[in-house]
C-alpha cells in the first residue's frame, strides 16, 4: 500500500503492499464486505463517489471503525482506473 494512512490501519508498513481492490476488500469486516463492494462497483460503474462507514479488520484482527470518501480516477479516455479516498479510522 503505498499511502502511510491506509497501509497503517491495515497493519502494513508503508511500501509493504500494492493497494487493490481485493486486498482492500479482503480485509472488510465479513458482514460488511458485500455491501463495500457493492458500493464500489456502483461508483466504478456510474463514474461517482463512494462514502462509506464499515468495519476492517487489521493483520493483527484488531477491527476498526473506519469512513471512507472516494473518488474516480481517470484516463485520457475517460475510463475508470482506480478510487482516490480519503479514509478515517
């Protein structure tokens, strides 16, 4: 994960991992996975944000309270590429 913030409250150190969706999702609390990707995948597909407050659990299993606010990323074609979020825990 390559933001301190994000790769922080996931347990990593900085640099440690590359951030993707399924790395993210993959550490949503599991009552709260679907509805976060369901979210995602709505934002992808209607070039909108996403806002979110759920549950992710740590490397350590610690669970954390977290909101999220993203954004689309963009090619020259207009193509979705990525979110760019602000997250707080």
């Amino acid at each position: 994960m390559r933001t301190p913030p994000v790769s922080t409250g996931y347990g990593y150190e900085p640099g440690e991992k590359v951030p993707t969706t399924e790395l993210l999702l993959s550490h949503n609390h599991p009552d709260d996975r679907a509805v976060v990707a369901d979210a995602l995948a709505a934002a992808v597909r209607d070039h909108g944000a996403l806002g979110s407050r759920h549950r992710v659990i740590d490397t350590a299993g610690v669970h954390h309270q977290v909101l999220v606010v993203a954004d689309g990323m963009f090619d020259a074609t207009g193509a979705v590429v990525g979110t760019e979020s602000i997250s707080s825990t």
